[in-house]
C-alpha cells in the first residue's frame, strides 16, 4: 500500500509542478512470474489526470478492484476519488476528499459510486501544513444515513507521523463525550468523560506512563467533586468521597476494587533515619533489660522474613539475629546495655535502655501515650507490665485492633488502625489482664483533589484537611521529594482551627514534572523526633566510647574507641541538625544529614566494636562528603 501511494504521489507532483507530459501513457507494473494475476495500472491524461486500478484477489479469483482518481482544477483544487468495485464491476463503496491550495480539506465517503444516491458512511474536513502534515480533523460517523456523532483530533504540527494531541469526541447533538490529551511520545496523559447531552465534566483521569493517577468524579453539574480516587503503583487506590464539597472518610482499596482491612498490608509512615533502601526496623524507643521482640517491613508494610538484623549496644558489645516468617526476632536485652541501635538495609533504629520497675504477674497500666496520632501512624505506648511477645499483647485504639509491631516489658509499638476520629479509648490487654482506658486524639490529614502534574513556571494552592479537631494543630509541611517543585509556607505551621480546619500551601514548578506531597502532625513522633532520639543514642554511645577507652591498655585498641567516640558525637551532632531542617521543611538538608549522620554511626562501631580502622575511615570519609553537601 506504501509503495503504491509512494508512487502515486510521484505522478500527480509530476503533473501538478508543470513537468512535460506526453499526450497520454500507460505505466504498468511487471507481474511475478510465479503470480499470473492482473497487475497494478496508472494512466496519466493530458489534462494531467492520473487513475490508478488495482486489482483485488482471494484463493487466486478475482473479487474486485480498487480505483483512485486524481486530478486538479484550474483553482488548484485537487480532488481524489477511491472507489471499491466487486466482481461485477460495481461500486459497493467511494469515498471523495477535495483540498485547497491552501491545505484545507473536505471528504465524504458513501455507499455505492460518488454521484449515486447512497447512504453516507462517514464525512470529515481538515486542515494540513505547508508540507502536508496533518494540523487537525474532524470526522462524522452515520448508521443508516444518520450521524452518529463526531471525533475532532488535533495533531503535533512538527511530526511527520500524524501524531494526535487531543481527540474529542461529540454526540450527535454537538455535546462532548469525552476527551483525551497525548504527549509528544503517544503517552495518554489525561482524559475527561462528560455527562449525556451536556457539556458538564462527570469524571477527569491523568494518566502517568499509561497508568492512571488519580481520577476525580463531578456531580451533575459538572462542578462539585462527589469522590477523588488516587493510585498505588500496584494498581489499589484511595478513594475519598465528597459531601456538599467536603472530603469524608478515605477508605483503601486492592487493585481488584475490593476494600482493604487495618489488617491487610497497607503503607504506613516510616521513621526517617538513614537512606532506606527497602525495609525499616520498627522496635520501641524505651526498653527495659530483658526479651525485647522488633519488626521488620518493607517500606509499603510488607514484612521481611529472614532478614539478618545487627544490633549494637555501643561499647557494650554487639549481636546479629534474623527475622522469622512473621518478619519479628527478639533480643534479650543485656544489663550493661545503655542504648540499642539497630541497621538492616541502610535503614537505622535507636531505643534508650531504661531500667523500669514491674511487678509480675500484674496487670498492664499505661503511663504515657502521644497526644494524638493518624490512621497508619506509629504509636509508642509506654507503660509496665506488658509482655515482650507481640501476640502476647492486645492494643485498642478506638475499639479497633492495633497491629502490636514490637514489644518490651515497658513499651509496646503499634501502628494505629482506621477508626472514628476525635479523642478515643486506648487499652492494652497482656495474657488476659486489662489496662485502665487512656485517651488520644485520632486526627486525619488529607490533601484536596488537584493535578498531578506540573508545567515549567505554574504555581497551585493545595489544601490540607485536618479532620478529628477544631483546634489548631501543629503540622509538618515538607518540600515535595521531587526536584522540580517546591512549597509555601513548609516547615513546622499551625492548621486554621474551626469547622474547616485546613492548611493551605502553593507549590511551584521549577520545569515540567510530577510532585509529592508530604505532610506529617508536628508533635507526634515525626521525623524530627526521631532524629532527636537518634541524636540521644549518638550522644550516649559518644560516653560509652570514652568510658570503656580508660581502661584499655592496649594502645591501638584505645585509639579506635576514643576515634568511634569522635564520630559518635559527630553523628549526634548530624541529627540534631536533621532535627532542625525538618522542622524547617527542608527535607532535601534533612536527609544528606541523616545520611551523614548514619554513616558516623557506621564509622563508630567500626572503630569501637570491629576494631577496623580502615572500614572506619571510610565510613567518616563518606560521611564527611554528605555533610559538605549540606552545608
């Protein structure tokens, strides 16, 4: 087909720029000598008229023919003509499009020959380039002589591809039904459906890489949201739905649509520490001496089995244990020990060993929670009596089972369930004896519906709702993780308070991109907090280094522990600064120096526990980098 239009278009540009043409001639193409069919004919006319036949065949018989007819008027009009005859010789099909010297276009295709009385089977008009590329069309469909309605498409003006921008699809009433955008590549980047018979947005889909992103689905009117959906990577969504213009409860979903429970997997807010490379240690941050039991997950809250887990106790010594198929290990906790710090996957852990008073056999009590805390968040439940055993233990939150992901005797580590929002009951049960109730707030944070996408130099305002409070509560606004947007005010801000509890925030687009949004309770243990831990553990460990470094007699030895007591208060130094650049919303500093300060970390046990200098040297050395970085 290529080759016959290629060969076409070399006759007509022929006629059409004035080369000398006999009166009239015939150019027939050679037949194969395996293939005895009719051949493909061209015959050009003196008036510059060029009709090209090609024959149709099946199993060897002659079913058809194919006719185009090319010619130009006076005024530069060229008219061409395809006709679809059968095997008598008759017109079953043609279709005739007309352009203008100056690339508009018109063309019907009909049922029967081009002057006859048959039904229309589709009509379109259109514009092309100075060089023939198509700028844009609009065609009509029929049934039975009636429209069907009409598809408009626009083109990428500098591809030779007929490559579409945009496809709009009309009913045969003139409203729209829908339309779909493309980038330059052919990728589908968003879509919008309308309502019947009006012009009014029912559901508008961005799509990213093929995949959608998020979807947001309008009233009749076409103007207030009813519910927002937004997607994993593994196809589940959120869906929120919407009431007079007010988001309500989220609820997750798998990507079979089906709702997803607080004890299926889900993802949950992971402690920054270090560089995560795909699992975290979720231990509690104050344990007693004695069977301690920790978890390890992948970042979306898969847990890892099998996985081996180094903890250290600084100068006291260290050990290595591996997760079972539960992702869970327990570590009996030594005597001597002032501070644990745990390191799987570049992802670090601290807890403070604090010796508490118990009494056994007695029933579980409550001695501390936070204030308030959001659905997935990570709450550290501190107390006495409870057992070392996760499954030993029963937390409710509102009612709800909270998943117990690590225990000790005084701390037992949750991740908050979906439940109603506002104060709510906390109770622990430990091998059949029930805590008296305490309270916290359970407080949801979600962001409005908005695009996904960004072009160079656009700036929107994005609203987070605070859901479960009147009162203002202080929130951690972050920079968006990717490069190419950045938001104001960020740091730590205070929500509005009142009815509509909210927290507006602009972000800007420094070049094209998508953006993450990231917002976190300030006075829950965020990241902040917890690089103030870290930075207590680093501080601890920095005097057990110098402490254990007096009464070493070996010289190299002593060296290396009061080198590994250098890095440590390096490291807490590093943290305290991680600290103070998440509350300032500069997540970017914050992370080279949790980095950085991870790596001092390294280099201390390094130095202290291994004894390698040269493994310590290096960790400092990388460390040394990041802070540079930072500065």
């Amino acid at each position: 087909m290529k080759s016959r239009m290629i060969n076409q278009i070399i006759a007509v540009a022929a006629i059409f720029l004035g080369a000398s043409i006999a009166p009239a001639w015939t150019l027939v193409a050679s037949a194969s000598p395996q293939d005895p069919m009719e051949p493909t004919t061209e015959k050009v006319d003196a008036d510059g008229t060029v009709t090209r036949t090609e024959p149709q065949y099946s199993g060897g018989k002659k079913i058809g023919e194919i006719k185009t007819t090319t010619s130009r008027d006076k005024k530069g009009n060229v008219t061409e003509t395809t006709e679809v005859k059968n095997g008598k010789g008759e017109t079953t099909k043609s279709t005739t499009k007309v352009t203008d010297p100056n690339g508009r276009w018109k063309e019907t295709t009909k049922e029967g020959p081009p002057n006859g009385k048959g039904k229309p089977i589709s009509t379109a008009e259109g514009q092309n380039d100075a060089k023939g590329r198509k700028m844009f069309e609009e065609r009509t469909g029929y049934e039975n002589g009636k429209p069907t309605g009409k598809t408009r498409t626009e083109y990428y003006p500098s591809r030779d591809d007929d490559h579409p921008s945009k496809v709009e699809e009309f009913a045969p009433n003139g409203t729209r039904k829908k339309t779909t955008e493309y980038d330059y590549e052919g990728n589908k980047t968003s879509e919008t459906e309308y309502w019947d018979n009006s012009n009014n947005k029912k559901k508008v889909t961005t799509y990213k890489d093929g995949k959608p992103v998020d979807e947001t689905y309008y009233d009749k009117g076409g103007t207030r949201i009813e519910k927002t959906r937004v997607y994993d990577e593994d196809g589940g969504y959120t869906e929120t739905p919407y009431k007079n213009g007010k988001p309500g409860k989220p609820v997750k979903y798998d990507k079979n649509g089906k709702p997803v429970s607080d004890d299926d997997k889900r993802r949950m807010h992971v402690p920054t520490g270090a560089s995560l490379s795909g699992a975290v240690v979720m231990m509690p941050d104050r344990v007693a001496p004695g069977p301690m039991t920790f978890s390890v997950a992948s970042l979306n809250g898969e847990v890892i089995a099998g996985q081996e887990v180094t903890l250290s106790g600084g100068a006291a010594g260290s050990t290595t244990v591996t997760t079972d198929e539960n992702g869970q290990a327990t570590l009996d906790v030594p005597s001597e020990w002032k501070t644990i710090t745990a390191r799987v996957a570049g992802s670090v852990a601290t807890a403070l060993v604090v010796d508490m008073m118990t009494s056994d056999g007695g029933r579980p009590v409550i001695d501390n929670l936070p204030s308030r805390t959001t659905p997935g968040g990570i709450v550290n439940v501190h107390g006495r009596n409870f057992s070392a055993v996760p499954s030993d233990n029963v937390v409710t939150i509102g009612g709800q089972n909270a998943r117990v992901v690590a225990a000790s005797s005084n701390t037992l580590t949750v991740l908050a369930p979906r439940t109603s929002t506002g104060n709510v009951p906390v109770e622990v049960t430990t091998n059949g004896q029930h805590s008296a109730r305490s309270t916290l707030e359970m407080i949801e944070l979600s962001w409005d519906a908005g695009p996904s996408t960004l072009v160079s130099g656009q700036t929107i305002t994005r609203m987070l709702r605070v859901t479960g409070t009147t009162k203002q509560v202080p929130i951690l606004i972050e920079d968006p993780p990717s490069d190419s947007a950045t938001a104001t005010p960020r740091g730590r801000l205070l929500s509005s308070g009142g009815a509509n509890n909210v927290v507006p925030v602009k972000i800007h687009a420094s070049h094209a991109g998508g953006y993450g949004l990231n917002a976190t309770l300030a006075d829950s243990e965020g990241p902040a907090e917890v690089d103030r831990r870290n930075a207590e553990v680093s501080r601890a460990d920095a005097a057990g280094w110098r402490e254990s470094a007096k009464g070493d007699t070996n010289e190299r030895s002593r060296q290396n522990k009061l080198r590994a007591a250098a890095n440590a208060d390096k490291a807490a130094d590093d943290w305290e600064r991680a600290a103070k650049a998440r509350e300032a919303g500069d997540s970017k500093k914050a992370e080279l120096l949790e980095k950085a300060a991870a790596l001092r970390d390294k280099a201390a046990n390094e130095f202290g526990s291994s004894n390698d200098a040269e493994a310590g040297e290096k960790a400092a050395k990388e460390a040394g980098s990041l802070e540079g970085q930072a500065n």
